[in-house]
C-alpha cells in the first residue's frame, strides 16, 4: 500500500471531533513533541479512538508537518498479532509517532515491535494507549513544563541514591535497592529522541536491584486488566515481592486475583519487579482508572515484567509487563523524605 498522504489520512483529517480535545491535542503536537513542519510524523489509531486522533491531526494539519495516518482495524484483525506491515514500513521514514489507540487483549508483542523500532530509529514517540475523553481533559491539558521541572529535581535524587521506601496508610510498606549499573529515566511529558514517553507524561523511573514488601494495590493494575477491573479503591489487590519476585498476590475480587496472577506466570520473567517508578504528574488529583494517567499519580508504581533494558540496561526480558498503582504514599529517598500522604515535599 503506498497511497499519497492526502488520500491515508483524509478520513481522519476530514472526521469531526470534540473541540475539548483541542488543548490537549495542542499540548501533544507542539509542546510535548515539539514537531517541526519539515518533520513527517506518523499516527497510529483505531476505531475506538479516531476521534481523539483527529484532534491530533488537525494540530499537525495546521503546522504543515507531513504525516501518514493509519487506522489498525483496516490493516488486521484485533487483537494484533504483528504490527502490521505498512506501519513497519512507514515508521522507518518518520521523525516522530504517535500511537493512540485502545488496547487489547495480548496485543503487547505488537507494542513491543512498534517501539523496538522507535528505539533504534530514535523516533520522538508518544503512546497514549487507551486515551480517552477524560484523560484529554485532565492529565493531557497539564503544564508539562512544570511536570518537567519536578521531575528533573526527583531524578536528579533518586539518581544518587541507594535505597527507596514507601508507604501507605493502607499498608503498603515497600523498600528498593538500586542497582547503580541501571539507568533512571524521565519522562515527564517533553519527549526526547533518546527516551520514548506515554502522554500524558509524568514519571521517573528504572529497573530496580531488589524490591522486597507489602504493596496494597488500591488504585489500578494496567495492560488490559485495567480496561476490566478499573479502580480497585473498594476492592484492593494485596500483594507481596520477595527477593523482587512476586510471592503473593490477595484480593476479595478473586476475578482479578486470578487474572493478575496468571498474567504474572505467563514466562519465567512476568514475575519478576522490572520497572520502580515515582509518579511526577502533580497536576492530577486522584487516581481515576486509566493506567496511562494513573502511573503518573504523585506515588509510587512497580510493573512486573519487561524491563525496558534498552533504556534502563537490565539485560532480561519478558513478553509482559503489567504496572499496579496505589495512593497517598510516603516516600524516602535514602533518609529524605519526599513525599508525604502523596504531596511532594520539594517544590517544582
């Protein structure tokens, strides 16, 4: 398929869409991705999501950036097995991406392929999996800037440190030792050629050493348990890592329990602590039910799972990866506090 880019993207370019989303598709074009009119972009959407694509296109539209929009239900059957081959063949002559799109069952190998070649094109690539109208009025209208600037001051921290605790009311009671071979990585929204990013953006984040506790999971899990169970304020999952392996995983919804736990079995990696994050957002309020907000939520959040090594230099992999989330935490940085009941101590 090789049609002119005036002919791929006239079904979106042509689409109307909610003028609400225009602030945040705004913030994505020109401040987050910072794109230029001689950059060609490509945009990955599906049907479930056009409309937010549009919004995205009509930002690209109005600074003349070249771009080839794809639509995935006309390409393949959902769920993905592979990206399919027209978005390979175009994503190795773009500058930036954008994939918005709402996820699927196993559909992560497909990911996986997408931001493989992200990582060594040096692609300036936003993911929004599973954005939604909520998340376009709230976490994508942030100034990330601001978000930028807290994150800089925490990475700059955590970058030295030894050891990460953090702690809820709820019983959350969680200790990191860091490995100084692995890298800590930001993103906070300004997405750079060196570092893909979620938008909306707002976390630090590594491959930790050891990870050893109590997490009381009272605000989502991710991939596509989070599209199913949601919030998990008025039914928490319960786990415990020992020696950075998952040992237990607990809740009254025994649904969820089972489909975490089979999700965290699925290879000899999938439970093992691959992803330490602190969430730097700190222009969101509460958690609401959508990882790519909530992993941003000031707090702390693991992911079992990949480890992203080609950021981070963890030399394992896993064909999952699955981040859980709580609420109101108290973090130390070695013996510093940065947090408390979930509000930074430092200022940005």
């Amino acid at each position: 398929m090789n049609l002119p880019i005036s002919q791929v993207s006239r079904p979106l370019s042509t689409l109307p869409f909610d003028p609400e989303y225009t602030p945040g598709a705004r913030n994505a074009v020109k401040v987050c991705l910072r794109i230029q009119p001689s950059e060609k972009v490509t945009v990955i959407t599906d049907e479930a999501t056009r409309e937010i694509a549009a919004s995205i296109v009509h930002e690209l539209e109005s600074i003349g950036a070249p771009y080839r929009a794809w639509v995935l239900e006309e390409l393949a059957q959902r769920p993905l097995i592979d990206l399919p081959p027209e978005i390979v063949a175009d994503l190795e002559t773009s500058q930036v991406s954008i994939f918005a799109v709402y996820a699927q069952t196993n559909e992560l190998r497909s990911r996986m392929q997408m931001t493989d070649i992200v990582n060594r094109r040096k692609i300036r690539h936003a993911h929004m999996v599973n954005i939604n109208r909520q998340i376009m009025l709230e976490g994508m209208r942030a100034d990330f800037l601001k978000v930028d600037r807290i994150s800089t001051k925490v990475v700059d921290m955590v970058r030295k440190a030894k050891r990460i605790r953090a702690k809820t009311a709820a019983g959350t009671d969680l200790v990191a030792d860091l490995n100084p071979n692995y890298r800590w990585l930001k993103t906070s929204g300004i997405i750079s050629p060196d570092t893909w990013g979620n938008l909306p953006g707002g976390e630090v984040f590594t491959t930790p050493g050891e990870v050893n506790g109590t997490f009381v999971i009272d605000g989502v899990v991710g991939d596509w348990l989070c599209a199913k169970f949601g919030s998990l304020r008025e039914a928490p999952l319960t786990i415990r890592v020992k020696s950075n392996r998952l040992a237990e995983a607990h809740s009254s919804n025994k649904e969820l329990e089972e489909d975490f736990w089979r999700y965290t079995h699925t290879d000899e990696n999938s439970d093992l602590v691959g992803e330490f994050a602190i969430g730097t957002n700190i222009e969101l309020k509460d958690v609401i039910g959508q990882i790519l907000q909530d992993e941003k939520y000031p707090g702390v959040h693991i992911a079992f799972g990949n480890p992203y090594g080609a950021h981070t230099g963890a030399e394992w992999y896993s064909s999952t990866h699955i981040d859980v989330v709580g609420r109101n935490f108290d973090i130390w940085v070695d013996e510093q506090q940065i947090m408390r009941a979930g509000q930074f101590l430092i200022e940005a």
